[in-house]
C-alpha cells in the first residue's frame, strides 16, 4: 500500500500545495501528513544575511536521500514521505528543503517528519555558505543540537 | 631489475583514485576534484590523508583539523580505518549542514 | 514579531499550499514551519466508511481554538500559527484539519505543530460521525490514546 | 400570599438558561437547544442534569452514561460541581472527537 518515496534535488522552488496533493492523490488510507519546511533566515548569530549558498556532493546526495526516507518507512508504517532539498544560490525567506510523510496514524506522520529533517541535517551531504550584509561568507558550522537531536532516533533504533 | 619490475607492477595494480573536496575542504585545497595513482602503501582513509597533507600547504590547511574533516568512499560515510583501494572515489568535506 | 492566529472553521476544503505562504509572506525571520493535515480514511476497525459527518459548537469552537493557539505560542517561540478546521460531511481522502507552526527553530516549529493537533483533538468542541457502507452510522468515540497524546503537553507545563 | 409571593420571585430572579446538547446527546434528547426557566434549587451542572433526567425517557437516555458526558458552561469547559446561574448557556455533549 505505500508508494516509494519522492526524493529530489533541485535549484528551482518546490510547490508545497502540489507536494501534498501528489503524496496524498487517489488515496484514501491516509489520516494524516506530517511536514517540515525549512526556510533561509535573515540573521545567523545576530549578523544580517544577504543571501546563502547551497553546496551538495550530486553523486552521494539521492543516494543519501534515498537511505533516509527508506529507513523511516522501516521505522515508521508510512504510507509515502518525500524529501526535496534545494541547492545553490538562496536568499532569506526562501525555501530550503521540504519533508512530508503520511501514514494512517497521525503520531507515526509526525515523527517521521522530525525523523527526516534531524537526519537529513546529519546525513546528507549539503553544505550551507551564508553570505552578510559586510560581504564576508563564511560556511555553516554543524551544531551539537543537530547532532543530538539526531542521535535520539538511533537510541530508539 | 627483479625489483624494479616489481614496483612497477605494483604501481599498476595500484590503480587511479579520484578525490573529492567540498565546502571548505574544496577552497583550501584550491581543487573540487583530482585524480591520482593510488600512492604506494596507501590501504585506509587515514593514510590517504597523510599522504595527502604532504602535497601541499593547501592540502596542509584542509586537513589541519582532521577531527572535523568527514569522508565517504564511493559515496558512504567511511572513518579512517575504511579501506581505500584502485578506482575508488574519496570525498572529503566538513560536517554536513544541510536541512 | 508574531503575527495573530489565524483561526478558522469552515465546510470548504482549505489550501494548504495557500496557508505555508499566508504564514511567511513578507517575512524572513521564520527558520522552519511545522505543518500536520488530518484527512478521512476510507476504514474505521476495519469497516468501509462512505462518509464522515463533523459537527462542533459554533459559539465555543473559535474561542477554544483561540485559546489552543494562545497556549502554543506562550509555549513555544513561535512567529505564527494557523489552525482550520472543516465541519459538515467530508468523503474519504477529503482534508479534515490543518495545524501550522512557525519560528526561528525548527524543533520549535515541529513540537507546537504536534502540539496543535494534539489540543484539537481533546480540546475543541469538535464530534465525528461516520456512515458505513451498509448504511449504519456511528458516532466516533474519543480514544485513551488521544487523551494520552494530550496529557504528555500537560506534564510539560 | 408571603410564601407564593416569595416563590414568584424566586423563580423571576432565577430567570432562564439555555441549554445546548451535541451529537449522541442531541440525537437522544431530540432536540439540540432548549431554553428553560432555572429550575429551582438547581445552582450546578450536577443538579440540572439531576433535573433534566426526570424530564423524560429521551433525556435521561441522554445522561445514562453521566461520566461520558461533558459540558460546558458559557464556553467553557465546567465539571459537576461549576455553577448555573440565570442567563447562563449550558451545553452537553460527548468527549470531542475532532482534529
């Protein structure tokens, strides 16, 4: 009953309406759809941010992707998730990357979607540069928060 | 000549290897992508990445705190015990932060 | 920074697309949106559903569901939320809820959506009818389960 | 004359309430709003529905199952013991099941 999980990487928008309407279409087993979207911010340690630049490694991304969503629809009884993360060039407000997950069971559609987002910040391979308002750059640090918040579904695993 | 023959066969056998920089690993090393003999008596990531900061004060800089530097081989995170052999693909970069 | 509650009850299906943008338009201070959209399934302890009914107290509803949100954004640093809810008679597929959250952080963002719907759920004077295929109707039954979703956002307080 | 007097009062000062019922509690009372002099001696949501059982099979059908049963008293979320009072809406129905 659950369809293979819609994986891409992509320089253009994504359409979040589309994206439900495309997980959830000519079904009728789903009871709900849990999401995550991440948006560039203006601000990074209280430093304006003029714009950001999305680095990815192409030949390991999808695959990376792929391993993601496969392991939360072995965790999870998912009906079908998708994972879109953009690349290049972005400025604050725009979009960065889109989760989605559905399942019979509204509990099971949420945490896979916290699920997807820790572990898409933690293993997949995208680099994030942010460019100020001074016109210095400089490359994002991992966090330990991320990191954490990753490791709580490995304990669980 | 006997051991000449030998290393030379062994140089062959070595292969090439094709490595990958990202991020701030790519701008201190000056490249994205160089292919290379597989260096003789290279077997794991942690050798390559000796061999590697030799080449150069570029490939010194990038890998001066190896503890934050992350690698895949052939597009799966690999520690520095991971074995490296002929025809490989080597990435290294920084911690991901994608999401 | 935050912006009121939009809170809405209605028979017409919402644009879930239309409210992630609602929600962001103009701003660039919002680092993530949790989202959760409840819809009909097609069974109920494994007997077909035709149709499902909602009925809510129209004097209480927005009231209630004002005062969920309220409690969401006294909990969380959230720059935004949106909650809408259908009433009447909704087909299998057919969207039923929508719960929308924004902040700076994304683990903000996710808790608050979950949060939302947990609330809903056990707070808001919402009740569910379902008419089976052999033409009996029944009225859902509120669930131990819903209540302990609820209660864990208690412990919190 | 005193004592009717008083009791004409009474029951003027008690004015009306409104009362609501929801789902099942509708179906069985067969009516989704009535609206009704204070009962006397009712000051609580346990009395008024103690009330409102003796009205007939259909109510008390309705509140045959008290500890499934929820209200509310203006809007608000009330339990057994929350006051009624003249003017008030009190409103019955089932635990929710929306979302």
């Amino acid at each position: 009953m659950s369809k293979p999980p819609t994986i891409r990487v992509q320089t253009e928008d994504f359409d979040i309406g589309a994206e439900f309407a495309a997980l959830g279409r000519g079904r009728t087993d789903i009871g709900g759809l849990g999401c995550f979207v991440g948006t560039v911010r203006d601000t990074a340690k209280g430093r304006l941010i003029v714009s950001m630049t999305l680095e990815h490694y192409p030949a390991m991304t999808e695959t990376a992707m792929a391993r993601i969503a496969a392991d939360a629809m072995q965790r999870w009884p998912l009906l079908g998730c998708t994972l879109i993360h953009r690349v290049g060039e972005l400025l604050p407000g725009d979009n960065i990357v889109l989760v989605l997950a559905a399942s019979a069971h509204r509990q099971a559609a949420l945490d896979a979607a916290g699920f997807l987002i820790d572990w898409l910040k933690t293993r997949a391979p995208f680099w994030k540069k942010e460019r100020f308002i001074d016109g210095e750059e400089a490359w994002v640090q991992a966090n330990a928060a991320d990191d954490e918040a990753a490791a709580k579904w490995a304990t669980g695993r | 000549m006997t051991d000449s023959a030998t290393i030379a066969e062994t140089e062959d056998a070595a292969g090439t290897i094709t490595v990958l920089y990202f991020a701030w690993l790519r701008e201190r090393t000056g490249t994205g992508e160089e292919t290379m003999n597989l260096p003789r008596g290279v077997r794991t990531v942690g050798a390559l990445i000796d061999w590697l900061i030799a080449r150069g004060p570029g490939h010194a800089a990038a890998f001066a705190s190896r503890q934050t530097v992350r690698c895949a081989v052939n597009q799966d995170f690999a520690g520095p015990e991971a074995p490296v052999g002929p025809g490989d693909e080597v990435a290294f970069f920084p911690p991901v932060t994608g999401g």
